[in-house]
C-alpha cells in the first residue's frame, strides 16, 4: 500500500467507520486505539463516519480521542468541544418520531419474512434508523437473505444500508457523506472541495462506498475483499492488515506523509 499512495495535499481530517475497520470481532484493540491517539496528538482531527446508534455516538464523541462523531449512517453529528456536546439532527423532533412509527412497523415484517434476522442488540439506543443483524448476534444469514431484507427496506421508499453486521434502513435522503461534509463545513469552515483535499477516509463494507467515490484519499482494511465483487466504488488504496491493525497502517502512512 505504501509505495502506491501519492498524496498531493497534507491530511488533516481523518474519517473512518468503527465495526471491522477499527475494531476486530467487535473489540477496539490497543492498535488501533494508540493510533487514533497519535493521529490526535499530531493535531490530525479524527471522526468516526459509523452505522452505530446516537447511545453509542455520545459516549465516544465525549471519551475517544475524537472532533466529532457522525452516526446512524448519517441522521445526525456530535461533537464534544469546550465542555460542551453540539448535537446536529437531519430532522426535528416530530419528523423523528414520525419516521420511527414507521420503522416500527417495517422491523415487525422483515422479523416475521425473515427467519434468522434479529433486532440489533443497540436498537434501543437508535433515534433515526432501524438496524437489523445478520451476523452480529445472531449466525451468518445468506446473502439472499441479507439481499431480502435490503429489499424490504426499499419496497417502503427506505434507504437501505449492508455493513459488515447490520442491514440499516431510514427514511430521509441523507447519507455518511452528507453529513461528513456537513460537519466538517460547520465545525471546521471546510468547503465540499477543501474537505476532498484535507480529509480521507477509511472503510470496509458497502454503506462505506459514498465516501469512497467522493474522497480522493479513499483507503479500506484489508476485510473488504469478500465485498469489492459487489461494488460498484472502491477504495484506491487496501491496507494489508484486516480490522484495527489495518486502521493503524494507515493512520502510520498519514503521520508518515505530514512529517
């Protein structure tokens, strides 16, 4: 990977999904957790793009070595700065709750079509989507299966999201990289082509593949292999390693590059 990466602006922003990217069967190692600590110390500003819950985003917006967390495949952004939590919804209140109704619903169909499927165990602490396991809790579904509840998500005008775990659905037309941007433009003054040339990203499923087409700096963990078949935007660059130790090499190429 090394050889192979022709950065033409310094990185400043480093913006990374958490399952199966930072972490490895469902733990953050001391790997990759040192290496978003040396991305922050260096000044590098490090945000996590994830599918997991608004619970979830609080606690690590507050406690990791973060400028911002943006969740729920992008409903919204926190970011703990001057002792203080700033909260950015896609929605208000009463669209929330309207779209929840909803999903409530479409959770008790794809369960009842969909035998093996489960609520994500982190459902309860979701303000904006519908989060189904495949794999997480539950034994690996098919991908016919996966492809179904992906399927019923749509039939009902939801968007629908694969990760490596969980199928994510919601209504609204927003995405991860809608709100990256979004962040990084009311956060960090970032316009749309300022943030192409500061920020990257790093992946390693299929809701990842927004950021891949618009950041030119587009990196993935090695674990993406079983999905590149399926994509149609790919990373540029796959690091060697899977999970966390893949996020490290490439947190070590950007400190590499600004030195």
């Amino acid at each position: 990977m090394g050889s192979m990466v022709d950065f033409k602006n310094k990185i400043n922003f480093v913006l990374s999904d958490i399952d199966d990217t930072m972490t490895d069967e469902g733990r953050l190692g001391s790997e990759a957790y040192q290496a978003m600590w040396d991305l922050h110390e260096a000044g590098v500003h490090v945000i996590p793009v994830t599918g997991r819950p608004a619970g979830w985003c609080e606690m690590i917006a507050r406690m990791w070595p973060v400028s911002g967390v943006v969740g729920e495949n992008g409903g919204f952004y926190f970011r703990y700065h001057g002792q203080k939590m700033h909260r950015s919804f896609v929605f208000d209140a009463k669209t929330q709750s309207e779209n929840r109704k909803k999903l409530d619903q479409l959770q008790d169909r794809i369960l009842r079509e969909v035998p093996g499927s489960a609520l994500a165990s982190d459902q309860f602490t979701r303000l904006m989507d519908l989060a189904i396991d495949f794999c997480e809790d539950v034994p690996r579904l098919p991908k016919t299966d996966v492809q179904k509840i992906v399927r019923l998500f749509e039939e009902v005008g939801a968007h629908a999201k694969v990760s490596s775990i969980h199928v994510n659905g919601w209504f609204g037309d927003y995405n991860k990289l809608s709100q990256s941007l979004h962040l990084l433009k009311t956060e960090f003054g970032l316009s749309p082509d300022e943030a192409r040339k500061q920020a990257m990203f790093i992946g390693d499923s299929p809701n990842d593949e927004p950021m891949w087409e618009y950041f030119p700096h587009s990196f993935s963990v090695a674990n993406i292999s079983e999905f590149l078949p399926d994509l149609k935007f790919k990373p540029n660059y796959i690091a060697p390693s899977r999970g966390g130790r893949g996020f490290a090499e490439v947190a070590r190429l950007i400190l590499k590059n600004r030195s």
